[in-house]
C-alpha cells in the first residue's frame, strides 16, 4: 500500500471545501435563496417560489448523493446522521428551538453568514451567540440539560436509521437499490413539482434550486471519496479526513460556528487545526461578501432598537442549542441530512418548519399587541 501523505490531502479538502463554499455563499447572495425566506413568503404572502427553490434544492442533494452512492464512490451510512440510535424527541424539539430561533435571528446559520459577508453587522452578533450557545450545548452546561433531557427518549433500530437501511432490514430488497430508487421517487417528485410552479423558472431560481443541491453533493464526494482513507496508518482505522465528527460531512452551520469561535481564540494552540466546518464558515462569508460587492449590494446595517438587539440575541442561543440538539439546522438536516434520507433528518426538518410559523406568529402577535 502506497504511503498517504495526510496532511497534503488535508490541504486539497479543505482548498476544496472553501472553493465549493465560496460558490455556495455567492448564489445564496445573489438568489436569496433562504429557508426563513421561503416560510415567510408563504405564511405572509402566499407566495411559494422561494420554497418551490428550497424544494428543487433538496431533490437535486436526494438524487446526486444517491448517485454517487450507486457509483460507489461514498456510504451514505457513515454520517452522523445514520446512526442506529433514532433521537426522534431530540430532533424535534431542537428543530422546534431552531426554526423559532432564526425567526427572530432574521435568518438561519447560512444567511446568517451570507448577511454578515453583505456587511450585516447585526448578523455578527448573531454569529457570536450561536456560537456560544452550540459549543455551551456540545460541552457545557446546556449539553448536561440535552443528554439528561431529550437525548433520554430514543428509539435503537435493528439498522441505521436511514430509509434504505430500514426498508432493506423489514422487505429483504438490497439496500443500494432502494437508496437509488427511493432518491429517484422522492427526489424526483421535489424536482417535479419545485419546476412546474407557474413563474418560478427564472434564471435565479432555477440557480439556487440546483446549485445549492449540487454543492451538497459535491461536498459529500469532497469528505467521503476525496477525503476518505480505508486505514489511518496512524491508527490503523478509516479516517474522514479534516473532519470535526470522525465521520462523511457536507455542509452544516452550527456545530461549525462553535468550532469556528474555539479556532479563533484558542489559535495558538497547535491541536486547533482547520477542519471542512471551519473553513466552510469563512467560505460562505467570502462568496457573499464577493457577490455583494460585485453587485454593489454591499451595505452596513446596525440594530434599531433595544428589542431588535433582545430578538438576534435570542434568536441566536435558541439557534445554537436547538441546532446541536437536532443535529442540524436548515442546511445541515434539511439539505444534508435529508439528501442522506435518514429518518431523523425528516423529524428535525418538520420541526424547523412548526418553529419557523410559529415564529412568524409570534412577530404578528407582538405588532398587534404593539398597534
């Protein structure tokens, strides 16, 4: 076996990744492609295009992940969010904290970034608290209420907790088959109906739809074929490399944010190396902040008001604790997760959903009550 020079393919993963991110964060800016968005527009205005995008995007992740695993270039199993371990009542209520979060947050860990690129400084503040606030839920003192909380409700399947795994388990059909069939079936009806909406074909929408699902899937090739080794010559187990979870990562924006914060202040410490999390942090800030001035959509934006400072705040920790707890956000579950088809995935995303409107109905409570 040839000799694996691991810190070389760190550099190409990372290059990689902050490539694929930089791309990422500039469509975002320019398609306004947004899951708080999308909610808002169909709660306040009926309007779907935003959500047909988000859909578009989630069928393109479906059917490419499926793809490269048919090729056999990665195991969709091998993620965080396949495990056998189904934290059904962890995924809900932190999608629950999530959704609500970004409401007052005025977006999710993505836009957060996207805005702060485009010169948001409010987003900044964001940015800081749902740092904070994951890394207190990974590690400190809100990580002692989740494990003694909502981590204590699970269900242990037979299998991983993914579609395939589990329909394979309960019919005897190979699993492979049904990851391929089930990503064609679902994926294809997300496109289909995302691409029938009177008026959303645009060039914009169309943009956000399959380049945001097609950097999904580029970046589960980048960790789980480009950055995999079958046997760590210093442990002599596989290895994902420049990964924060020891397993095949695309994209997810909270845990990262609390890694981010760790890399910055603790910089001198050797141990504290860049991962695929980090660097897609700054990436997304880059590719917006290269959109936006490119566009001359730049601009600085500040606070209005102490309520407005109480809300990001707030947003923020709710955003950072529902995220780790459901074990993504609008990104990582409803884009990366779901592309995976864990059942999990699907639970967290519903419940970013019920928060998001009942965040919304929170906002049109208080302008009442205000008025």
């Amino acid at each position: 076996m040839p000799e694996i020079d691991l810190a070389a393919l760190s550099r190409i993963v990372l290059a990689s990744t902050f490539l694929l991110t930089f791309l990422f964060g500039a469509v975002l800016q320019r398609t306004h492609f947004c899951t708080m968005g999308a909610v808002s527009d169909v709660v306040n205005m009926g309007d779907w295009n935003r959500m047909r995008m988000w859909g578009l995007a989630i069928g393109v992740a479906m059917i490419g992940t499926a793809a490269l695993a048919a090729a056999g270039l990665i195991d969709p199993t091998k993620t965080i969010y396949a495990a056998s371990k189904l934290g059904w009542l962890s995924a809900l209520v932190g999608g629950l904290m999530f959704g609500f979060g970004m409401v007052l947050a005025s977006g999710c860990g993505s836009k957060t970034l996207v805005r702060i690129g485009a010169g948001n400084l409010k987003s900044l503040v964001v940015f800081v608290f749902l740092g904070l606030s994951a890394y207190m839920t990974l590690r400190g003192l809100f990580g002692v209420i989740r494990v003694n909380t909502v981590d204590t409700v699970a269900l242990t399947l037979p299998t991983t907790q993914d579609l395939p795994s589990v329909l394979a388990h309960a019919s005897g059909i190979a699993r492979p088959a049904l990851q391929l069939g089930l990503a064609l079936v679902l994926g294809g009806a997300l496109v289909a109906w995302a691409l029938a909406g009177r008026g959303f074909r645009t060039f914009d929408n169309l943009l956000g739809g399959f380049a945001v699902g097609l950097v999904i899937v580029a970046m589960w090739y980048v960790s789980g074929h480009l950055g995999y080794v079958a046997e760590d010559p210093n442990t002599l187990e596989e290895l994902f490399v420049g990964t924060n979870s020891g397993r095949m990562e695309s994209l997810s924006f909270v845990a990262p944010y609390a890694y981010t914060l760790d890399w910055l202040m603790m910089f001198s410490d050797k141990s504290k190396v860049l991962t695929i999390g980090i660097v897609s942090v700054f990436g997304v800030v880059a590719g917006a902040a290269a959109c936006a001035l490119a566009t001359r959509t730049f601009r600085w934006e500040g606070f209005g008001n102490a309520e407005d400072v109480g809300n990001h705040m707030v947003g923020g920790i709710l955003m950072g604790a529902g995220g780790v707890t459901a074990l993504g956000c609008t990104i990582g579950q409803g884009l990366s997760g779901v592309s995976t088809l864990a059942i999990g995935s699907f639970i967290a995303l519903a419940g970013i959903l019920a928060g998001a409107v009942l965040g919304f109905r929170y906002q049109i409570w208080r302008l009442e009550r205000m008025a």
